[in-house]
C-alpha cells in the first residue's frame, strides 16, 4: 500500500486526506471503495503520482531490512505490526503463529506475515493470517483451531441488505476468515495465483520458529511469484447470472485491492531478496569474524540508507 511505502499510520493519512482512520482501514480492507479524489489525495499525502510505475526496485527501505534479517523470525512480525485498529482491533500475529505449529496441520504462511516472516519492513495490521492448505485441507485446519466465521471482514450493511432482498448466500470455508478462540484470525486458501498449490509450495518452504514452535513459511521467490501474478490476475467472473449484484460488487473490490497491496508486497519482497545478496556479497569480500562483519555491514548499510 501507498500508506506502508510512506511509513505512515491509517491515523496519519487520515489526518493528511482529512477523514477517520475507520475511513482508511475500509479502504485497505476493500469494503469500503474510494472516489477518485480519495485516490488522488493519498497519492499526493504519500508522496506519490497516480500514473507513477510502482513495481521497480526500490532501495529506501534496505536499511530497515538490513536490520530485520539479523533478527528472530518472530521478532522481525513484531517490528512491523501496527498500532491497534479502531475496526479490526490488535494484529494478534504471533498468538495465530503459534496455534498453528501446535496445531500440526499441514499449513504454508503466505501473504503479508510471510513477507514479514522474512524481514520485509511493511506494516502488517489486522488482517487474518493468510495460509495455504492441502486440497479439502480448510476444514481440517479451521477445525483443529478451534475457530469460528470473523464476519468483521464483510462489506458493511451488506448481511441487512441481502437479508431484506431474501437473497440466500452460500461462501466456500476458503472464501471466508476464521477467527481463534485466543484472538487473530487465519484465512485458508487452496489455490494462488502463479503457483500450483500447497504441494508446490512446500518444495522451497522454510520452517521457521515461533514461540517454540515451527511454522511452515512460502519462500521469498514463491511469494515473489505469487505477488506477480496477482497483479495481473483478472478480476474473477460472474459465474452466476442470477447472483446479486452487492455479492459481484464485494467480489471486485477485493480483487482490486489484492492487486494493489501485491504491487507493493512485490517492491518488499525485492527488497529483501536483494539485501540478502548484498550481505551475502559483503561477507564473502571480508574476512574478519562474523560478529566484526556484520557489525560493519549494518553499518556501512545504514550509511548509505538510512
């Protein structure tokens, strides 16, 4: 998003574009669609032009990952959480983490907690966490958490509207968020785009440790894929010509804004991607000892960074 490129919090670019931080967090959540002067205003408070090419390298941020990659998995999502919601409430992040590598069921990280996972420096907020399952593994998995439909995450009014319309509404267990007993919630998914499945991810998965228990990351270069793809990923079709048309219209809003959180989940993903052969690269130049090389690296880092 414009907003994370920009280090600002939704209360910040509230304030900038003048409307409440609930405003900015249905925009980014895709209930809620912005006019085109909405647009144009979080544009020009990021610091940023409506036709300007957002998928190139990007190097203002290397400093922070530098950081981030000498830190624990967890304490690299603890970095970039953002302040509570006023919708959504806490990311409970790390609680969902660890539930599932208690849990045991076969589950890759993807989405924005992967990236932060590996030491991307955008903020993640409330979202659920996003997972990918085996095929018919969404019921297994919601069940072993012992969680529960987060009906937050729908379009405001639109359960009212389509009660009054009788219109009857059936959702796949993998088109919905789940919310844990102890807080957060967790999205599962089947399919990705760029990819062909969970067993596909599983090849270059990395496990990663979390309060003492290991969860199944996507690699860097699987979520790099999976963020191109998205981008040019066609809005989804009206497979019914009966459905309703709030129904087509929740649908595109989040196809909308999965494209556009990838562009810039594709800078992040970049970012660390390049760090890591930067430090790969300045390590083999120096030999002195670990602690002195990185001790220099970040330094040299933050130097030329900030």
């Amino acid at each position: 998003m414009a907003r994370r490129r920009a280090g600002l919090t939704q209360r910040e670019l509230g304030e900038r574009v003048g409307c409440r931080q609930a405003t900015v967090a249905r925009w980014e959540h895709g209930d809620r669609e912005p006019s085109w002067g909405d647009v144009g205003a979080v544009a020009e408070a990021c610091g940023l032009q409506l036709d300007a090419h957002l998928a190139g390298e990007d190097r203002s941020r290397w400093g922070d990952v530098a950081v981030a990659i000498t830190l624990s998995p967890a304490e690299r999502v603890r970095r970039v959480l953002a302040p509570e919601d006023d919708v959504f409430g806490p990311a409970n992040v790390i609680p969902v983490l660890e539930r599932l590598g208690e849990s045991g069921e076969p589950a890759i990280v993807i989405g924005d907690v992967a990236g932060a996972l590996h030491g991307w420096p955008l903020e993640i907020s409330g979202r659920p966490v996003g997972v990918c399952v085996v095929a018919e593994g969404a019921s297994s998995l919601v069940a072993g958490l012992g969680a529960r439909p987060d009906t937050r995450w729908e379009m405001p009014g639109l359960a009212e509207v389509l009660a009054e319309r009788g219109v009857v509404r059936t959702r796949k267990i993998t088109e919905e968020p789940f919310v844990l007993p102890g807080g957060g919630s967790v999205l599962a998914t089947e399919t990705l785009p760029g990819t062909a499945g969970f067993a596909d991810l599983a090849r270059n998965a990395e496990p990663m440790a979390v309060g003492g228990r290991a969860v199944l990351v996507a690699g860097l270069l699987d979520l790099l894929r999976i963020a191109d793809a998205s981008m040019s990923d066609p809005a989804p079709s009206r497979e019914d010509p009966d459905e309703h048309p709030y129904l087509v219209e929740e649908r595109n809003r989040k196809s909308f804004w999965r494209q556009t959180n990838a562009r810039y989940d594709a800078l992040a993903l970049r970012a660390v991607l390049d760090v890591r052969a930067a430090k790969q690269a300045a390590w083999e130049a120096d030999d002195r000892g670990d602690a002195q090389k990185l001790k220099g690296w970040l330094r040299d880092m933050a130097k030329q960074y900030g």
